[in-house]
C-alpha cells in the first residue's frame, strides 16, 4: 500500500510539473503575412486581347496559396475591363495616349498594388498582298492588318493574341466573309469596294475597282 501511496503521489507531481516532460508551447496558428500580384508590372498594347495576374498568398509557415479567384481586383475601369486577374484594355490609353494604371489587389484586409502600362495605337495598315492582280469576283482573299503604337513600334502584326477592338468593315459590291484573330476573309464582286479596318476611332481603308 505504501508503495502505491508513493506512486500516486509521484504522478500527481509530475503532472503539476509540466507534465513529466512534456511542453507548454501553443501550437501555430496559421496567418497571412502578405499577399502579391505576379508580375508587379507589366506593358501591354491597346489592343492585346488580355493580360493575366495572379495573386498569392504568403502564410507564416513558408506556405502559400493562389487566391486569383478569391481576391478582389480593382482598377481604373474607365481603361481596362478586370475580372479574376484578367485584364482587357477597353480605351486608347487617356486621350489616345500611352498611360499607366495600378491594379490593387484586396484579400482580408491586405492590399497590393501593381502598374499596366497600356501602350496607344497610333495607326492601322491593311496588308492585301495576298490579293491577285486583277481581283477576281466571287473568290475569298485574306486581308491582315499590321498596327504602329505610341512607343514608336510600327508594322505590329495583329493577330490572336492582338486583336482587340479591331473590327473590318465593307461598303460596295463585297461580302465580309468572316474576320477573325485580327483578319478579314472578302469576297468582291463586280464594281467598286472600300475595305476598312479599324479600333479606338482609328483606321485604314482601301478602294479596290472589280471589273
């Protein structure tokens, strides 16, 4: 009896005593240290058909998590269209000038920013190499048209991943046939033709005579 008395009492002390060994250390609560937009800043053309941000989050545990979708995105709406990181611009710039917005990021009371710079269109040129000499009615030709930018780039070619805003539009004896991914399929017929390719009030036309 006495000897259990003795261990009674020894475990009695050891659980007063920080648990025989064991420790008292709270365990980590997991927390966001900070959250990020990937890439922090970025140059784009008027017309690039989209620009994609991510967001992360960093936790104190050296984890992270994507909360692209979960995240608030706020932007100069007036510029670009932005949901879930997916920026399209929707004017020339300001005034048809290059400018820079800042896209703001908003996850549980963190915030972060980063800039776009979009670059303006300055003009459209149709590309219609491809046409015969002479134009033969009822046959499909391909038009393309090439784009010069406020940073003094020119001869841009639009394309599928450069094709916003850019629409094709005929007067007289020819059919737009489709456009896509910045080109025009026409079919002429006989008479005369204007051809015009524009964006943001900018264009370029083209007068073509079928016989």
């Amino acid at each position: 009896m006495k000897n259990i008395a003795s261990l009674i009492a020894t475990s009695v002390l050891c659980f007063a005593f920080i648990g025989c060994g064991t420790t008292n250390e709270e365990p980590i609560v997991k927390e966001i240290n900070d959250i990020k937009i990937s890439p922090l800043s970025a140059t784009i053309y008027s017309t690039t058909n989209e620009l994609n941000l991510t967001a992360s989050a960093n936790y104190n545990d050296s984890s992270n998590a994507d909360i692209t979708q979960a995240a608030r995105w706020e932007t100069d709406f007036n510029i670009a269209t932005l949901s879930y990181g997916k920026l399209t611009p929707k004017a020339n710039g300001e005034d048809n000038s290059s400018t820079t917005i800042d896209v703001t990021l908003s996850y549980k009371d963190l915030q972060d920013t980063a800039s776009v710079t979009i670059i303006a269109l300055t003009a459209l040129h149709i590309d219609d190499s491809n046409l015969s000499d002479p134009i033969v009615a009822d046959v499909n030709y391909t038009l393309k048209a090439y784009a010069d930018y406020d940073n003094n780039q020119s001869n841009i070619s639009i394309d599928a991943n450069n094709s916003n805003e850019i629409h094709w539009s005929i007067q007289g004896s020819a059919t737009l046939v489709d456009e896509s991914n910045g080109s025009a399929i026409i079919r002429f017929s006989s008479g005369d033709a204007n051809v015009t390719v524009s964006a943001f009030g900018i264009n370029d036309t083209k007068s073509y005579h079928i016989k």
